[in-house]
C-alpha cells in the first residue's frame, strides 16, 4: 500500500476491493465506535464526538451516509455535517471504480488557484482499510443545499417546477456557466494524476479507450447492433483536434446543490472525471436534459431553455465555440447505453427481472443513440418500465408513456 500525505490529507493508491458482495450495514453505534478516533485525528479535535449518523442509500460507485461531529477545532467549538461515502464492493456499472479518484480531483480543484468559484466539498480524508466500516471510505464536509431530482422528473413536480420560467431559466444558465468555469481551469501542473499513459498517447486516445475497455466488459460478448454500431463510428471519427480540459465526467442537474434562490451551491459526484475536451461533459449535460424530457415522454419546463440557447450560454462563458458537438453527442449517449446495459444486468442479477428482457436494447436511452446515428429507433415498452420499477424511478416516466 502506498501513503501520500499532502497537507491535512491522507491517500492511497490502489485502494483494494474487499472480496464481499457488499459492505455490512452502518448503525449509529457501529459508526461512533469506529469512525470516532478516525475522524477526531483528522479533525484534530481529540474531544470529538459522533452525534448523528443516517443512511442516504447505495448509488452505483459508494454508499453514502451523512454524520453530524462536534467538537474543538483549531480553538473552536463547533458542530460540522459531514458526508461518508463508503466503496460500494458490489459495484458493477463502472469499469475501475475507485473512490480514491474523486476524492483526489475535488481536493485539487478546491486547492486550484482558480478554483474559487467551484464549490466542491472540502475533502477531510480517504481511508483504504477495510476493517473499519467494511470497505475502503473517504470523508467530506456535507455542503448546503437541494438537489434537483430525477425521480419524481424535475420537469414534472419539485421545486424548479415551482419556479416561475424565468427563474427555471437563470438556473440552467447558471448550471452552464459553472460546468464553462470548471472548464476554464489551468491544468498543467494540478490535475497530472489523471494522465494515463498506458492508455493512449493524447487525454482523449485515453478516454475512448478506456470507454472501449468499459463497453466491451460491459458487453460480455453478446451482440448490442446500436452500440456495435456507436463504438465503431467513435474509433473511426474520433476528432484529432480535442482540447483538453478537467471534465466534470458526470454533468447533470442531479450532481449539484442549489440554494434556495436556485444558484449553484455544490458540485459534486466526481467519480467520472478525466482529462478530454470540453464538449464532452456538455454533451452529458445535454443529453440527460433531453432524456429527462423527451426521452421519458415528459414535456419539458417552459422556463428551461432548448438546445441552441444552451449551447450559447455554455460557449459565452467557456470563451470560445464549441468544436464537433454532433460526435460528442453520440459519445454522451453511448456512454449511457453502457450504464443502462449494466442496470440490466444487475436487476437481472437481482432477480428483479427476466433474463428474456428487451431493456438493455429497447431503451430511450438507445432509442436516442440510434436516431443520432440515423438507425432504426427501436421501440420502447413494457420491458424497460418494468426495468424502470426494479430501479425505483418509474416516477421519471410520464404516465402510460409510449415511444
């Protein structure tokens, strides 16, 4: 095991994965017993107490808790929120999952000399040994704010729907100019962690093959005609031209928190960052923009703004066009395509589902890819809304959608 110590904060290389399906369950007592003295060297406030603990659930890379501390700190009492995201060793939508990645890159963009106007959480620490919680974890401070849900749809009830239009727009606006701003940052010499060598000589040559590498495990050797189809017309016209930026890896309305007024007051959900061109990550955005709404049957918010005026907005504040938008778009949506064949595949894991399913195929998710690539749009049915249930966010859906 390999330590680097860089300030207050402690990492690991190579985290290891435990050979258990999943980590045990975390009580309160369970929490206080063996996070407390972890925490209270981090910290360093030796009186330091665990006084609340609670489950936010499993996502696909962690599991994650949120904790209240209290205690002295560099002479001052004070109680502090804090999020645990512990490594969810039953993951199997991610290739490499780590969590030692997204750890790495929020401490470095909030240490960037421009990073002051990207709130990510403060990291407190990364922990690679399993016996304390289960799994290897990692720690930081739990920042103010909601979230934008996926289900029930935001376009359909909460509060942007709430909102009057031209509030709704302010905040897409603001979303856009945040994913420009993390965009913008400088990173020679803050964010070399990411290069991987071994993978393809320029960020970009890494990138796809590591989605080829991701696509093809995921893939397991069964033919997928839109996504065999997708991956090809990638390698074959990938641009030689990318510009290469920190990419958020994962923008999308339901990986920020917002204020009250709707401003943005955290980024968060790292674990797909990577070295690439800028289009990339606003090619996510706008593809879960348009899934959430046509690609779920839902009509969309009148106050959010189309296409075109996103794209706007986003270049006024990256500075400059964007480049070959129409390939990074199939990239967005094929990247899906592997998450939603993943999805599948674990709810027929689970038993949720038959293995006679059509959902890994017959998706909105592929429907999407295949009109980009000017395929025969597959049709949607009973399958993926039953896939949909099994997930837990038939709510998403519009009403005896049918596509």
């Amino acid at each position: 095991m390999e330590r680097l110590l860089i300030g207050s904060v402690h990492w690991w290389r190579h985290m290891p994965k435990s050979e258990l399906s999943s980590a045990r369950p975390l009580s309160l007592d369970i929490a206080q017993r063996a996070l407390t003295p972890w925490l209270a060297a981090r910290l360093r406030a030796p009186d330091l107490r665990l006084l609340a603990w609670r489950s936010a659930g499993a996502g696909n890379s962690a599991d994650t808790f949120f904790a209240t501390v209290a205690g002295v700190s560099e002479g001052t009492a004070r109680e502090m929120p804090l999020v645990v995201r512990r490594q969810n060793q039953g993951s199997d939508i991610f290739l490499d999952s780590d969590l030692a990645l997204p750890t790495r890159v929020m401490a470095a963009v909030g240490a960037h000399p421009d990073g002051a106007g990207i709130p990510v959480p403060r990291v407190i620490g990364l922990e690679s040994d399993a016996s304390l919680i289960g799994a290897p974890f990692m720690v930081m401070e739990h920042l103010p704010g909601r979230i934008l849900p996926q289900s029930p749809n935001y376009n359909k009830e909460g509060w942007l729907a709430d909102m009057p239009a031209a509030a709704q727009a302010r905040v897409w606006r603001d979303c856009l100019e945040m994913l420009a701003r993390i965009h913008r940052l400088p990173v020679a010499g803050h964010f070399d962690f990411l290069d991987q060598p071994q993978r393809g000589r320029t960020p970009f040559d890494q990138y796809l093959n590591w989605i080829e590498e991701w696509y093809q495990w995921a893939r397991a050797g069964r033919p997928h005609r839109i996504t065999d189809i997708a991956i090809e017309y990638l390698k074959t016209n990938r641009p030689r031209d990318a510009q290469v930026a920190l990419l958020w890896g994962d923008p999308q309305p339901t990986n920020l928190l917002f204020r009250p007024d709707g401003s943005v007051s955290g980024v968060i959900d790292w674990e797909m960052a990577v070295l690439g061109p800028p289009e990339a990550d606003l090619a996510w955005w706008l593809f879960f923009d348009d899934l959430f709404s046509r690609g779920m049957g839902v009509p969309r918010l009148a106050g959010l703004p189309e296409r075109a005026l996103c794209i706007r907005w986003y270049e006024a504040a990256l500075g400059r066009p964007v480049q070959n938008l129409a390939y990074y778009d199939v990239l967005a949506a094929f990247r899906m395509a592997i998450v939603g064949m993943r999805s599948a595949d674990r709810q027929i894991q689970r038993g949720r589902i038959p293995a006679t399913t059509t959902a890994r195929e017959n998706a909105p998710i592929v429907r999407l890819l295949a009109g980009l690539l000017g395929e025969p749009l597959p049709e949607v049915g009973a399958d993926f809304a039953n896939l949909m249930a099994a997930l837990g966010m038939e709510a998403s859906l519009a009403k005896n959608a049918s596509h």
